[in-house]
C-alpha cells in the first residue's frame, strides 16, 4: 500500500472522522471567540481552527494501519543517541512522508497569519503545535514523535504564514 493508499484508509477509520466531524463542527463557534480575542477575521480565526482539527485527526488518533513507526519517540533518544537526534533536526526532508509534513502545517501557517500579526507569530504558533503533539504522541499506539517531524512542521507553518504575508503586501500595494 502506497503513500496516498494508506492515508486514505487511516482517514476513513472511525476515531480520525471523529475528530475531523467534531474539529469542523466547532471551528466556526469557536472561530468568533478567537477572532474577538485577537481582534481578526472571524473567517481566518475558523479556517485556523479548521486547519488545526485537521491535523489533530490526522496525528492524535491511533494508527494500526502500517504496524506503528520504526524508529523510537524522539524522548527515548535524548540521553542515549545525541547524534541521532541531530540527524533528526538537521538533516534534509527525505521522504514523501516528511514532505507531507510540510504541506500538512501549510494551511496552519496561512491562517495563522490571518490571526497573529506577523509571520514570526503564525511560525511560533505552529511550532508550538506541533511540539505538543508531537509529546503527546508518545502514548498514542502507533505514533512515535520525531524531532524531524517538529521541524518540518515548523517549516510549513513558516511557508503558508510568508506566502500570505506577501500576498497581503502585495495586495495593499495593488
């Protein structure tokens, strides 16, 4: 089963819809509370919770599809394999699965810059994000946190919150 295959099948299990329905369902309600609290589009507030419930559905649910990660949660390293954890952080995106990490933390970056001032905030945001997944990922069968994946999420986050920086300059300048 191929990349695209095996999404598919997780995203058509049970607790993933679950989620997804229930991240959906809420984003608009909840898309007005954040955008009085931050002063911004109500509309950008929700695509950002939308953007969110997505990828909690997509990382916070089990995952028995594939047999779980091969390669140990990224707190299992921290006193044993330093080296590996570099590896982790610094070296290139490698897979498709990596590359999907970054466009999967696009959408967060783009909206989050509809809802924080700055490209610097929406990145943080999503950095923070991805950072509390990733721990909570750790008692979740299935899932293995990676410092690789926190980086390539961070990288996402940072695109779509620049992309639409420099869509609203220009914008403003037209």
């Amino acid at each position: 089963m191929d990349f695209r295959e095996s999404l598919w099948a997780f995203v058509q299990q049970p607790l993933p819809l679950l989620v997804l329905a229930a991240a959906l369902a809420l984003s608009w309600p909840l898309g007005a509370v954040l955008a009085r609290r931050r002063r911004c589009s109500r509309t950008g507030a929700s695509l950002f919770l939308g953007a969110t419930g997505l990828v909690a559905a997509l990382t916070l649910t089990p995952s028995t599809l594939a047999g779980g990660p091969d390669y140990p949660h990224f707190l299992t390293l921290l006193h044993h394999t330093p080296g590996a954890l570099r590896g982790q952080l610094f070296g290139p995106p490698a897979d498709i699965e990596q590359i999907a990490n970054i466009a999967l933390y696009v959408p967060i970056g783009v909206f989050g810059r509809m809802v924080w001032p700055s490209v610097t905030r929406a990145t943080l945001v999503g950095l923070a994000l991805t950072a509390g997944i990733e721990l909570c990922q750790y008692d979740i069968a299935g899932r293995a946190g990676s410092l690789t994946d926190i980086r390539n999420n961070m990288i996402g986050a940072f695109v779509g919150a620049l992309l639409t920086a420099l869509a609203i300059r220009r914008r403003r300048s037209s």
